[in-house]
C-alpha cells in the first residue's frame, strides 16, 4: 500500500497553495500593517498668543492637513482632533491641548506605533524639513513627554526652525514669532506627513532627507 501511495503522489504531485500578493507600504494597509490607523500627533502650545510661534510649527502643519483633506476641529477633553482621509487611510489629526511640555498628556489610548509625531526641531536648519523614525528627544520638551510615557519607537517630521542667535535663550527664541522661511515650510512638511501615510516612513525619507 505505501508503495502505491509512492506512486500516487509521483503522478499527482500536491499542488502548491498560490501566496499572497506581497502587500508593499501604501497599498490599501499602508506602513503599519491592515491595523494601522494613522495617528497624525502635532505638537505646540494652544491659545493665541502661541499660534504663530516657532514651536507651533507642528500645529500649523495639522492646520494645513485638515484645510487639504476636509477636516473640522472637534475638541476633545485634553486635545483637538480631525479625521481625514489620506490616500487610503483614514488618518486622526490630533493637536494636544496639554501644553508642550506635557505633551504625552493627551495621548490617551493612540497606539505608538501608529504615531506620526510632527515638530520644531532645533538641530535643522530654518525651513528644512526631514522625516525619521525613533531617536532621542534632543531637548525637545513635547519629545521627551512623549517618550517618557511611550518610549521613542515613533515616526518624525522634524520642521527646522535653526538656533536662536547669540545672546537669545532657547525658550525665548522658540516662543518667538515665526521667521517666514518656517512659514513657507509648513507645506512641505504636510506634504511629509501624506508621504509617510501613503507610501510608508522609508520612501519619505528618501524623498524629504536629501540635500538641496
């Protein structure tokens, strides 16, 4: 019997079950897999008096993303939030309302790895905008909030806003009025962000971190 059962097999071989189309960053599922629900986390300080200061370079940024795409500002307990659709995803803008330096404060129940954090960052120069995953918080007060409760395993568009000049603090010179270079980067760092969602963090790095 094992010897026709041999014979069986060699003349109808099992057929192989077809695999499944590698699903590639941006189709349908996009970066983080068929769960993933984009979480678009700009940081800044809320009230007016901030609203067009360097720091608030993440919120401007949300701001911009909500006029593109339809989203209405609802408030929320601890922050402000939109949902848009971006590409295939459905994507929360959330702008915390907690203050920069409690920014994990509004995080609530946003998974970490569906964060897209979008801030002011010191270390680039003014109107460069870079995209990067995990890292440390590099001074950056809303970072460290964030990482403090969720460790850093996040995605970043970094808007550079430069060094303050001589003689000008550091809290001084982010709480200051924005220099039009910043301004006019503002949508290209949206442009960062739709780029992450619908093509995944790598492709966007390799089209935003590049010289020139």
């Amino acid at each position: 019997m094992w010897r026709k059962a041999k014979r069986l097999l060699r003349s109808n071989p099992p057929r192989k079950r077809a695999s499944s189309p590698t699903r590639l960053a941006g189709e349908g599922s996009n970066y983080g897999g068929p769960q993933w629900s984009p979480v678009v986390y700009a940081l800044g300080n809320p009230g007016s008096r901030y609203e067009r200061t360097r720091h608030n370079a993440g919120f401007l940024t949300a701001d911009e993303l909500a006029r593109r795409h339809g989203g209405d500002w609802r408030k929320k307990k601890r922050s402000e939030a939109a949902q848009v659709n971006i590409g295939a995803a459905s994507a929360d803008l959330v702008k915390p309302q907690t203050f920069m330096n409690n920014s994990g404060g509004a995080l609530g129940n946003f998974r970490t790895e569906d964060l897209i954090v979008v801030h002011d960052d010191l270390d680039l120069e003014a109107g460069v905008v870079r995209v990067k995953v995990g890292g440390g918080a590099g001074g950056h007060n809303g970072l460290r909030s964030i990482i403090s409760q969720r460790g850093n395993d996040f995605v970043r568009v970094r808007i550079g806003i430069g060094r303050p000049p001589a003689g000008m603090s550091v809290t001084d010179y982010v709480l200051s009025r924005m220099d039009a270079v910043v301004k006019d980067a503002i949508p290209r760092a949206a442009d960062a962000v739709e780029a992450v969602i619908e093509a995944g963090p790598e492709a966007a790095m390799n089209r935003f971190n590049v010289r020139g």
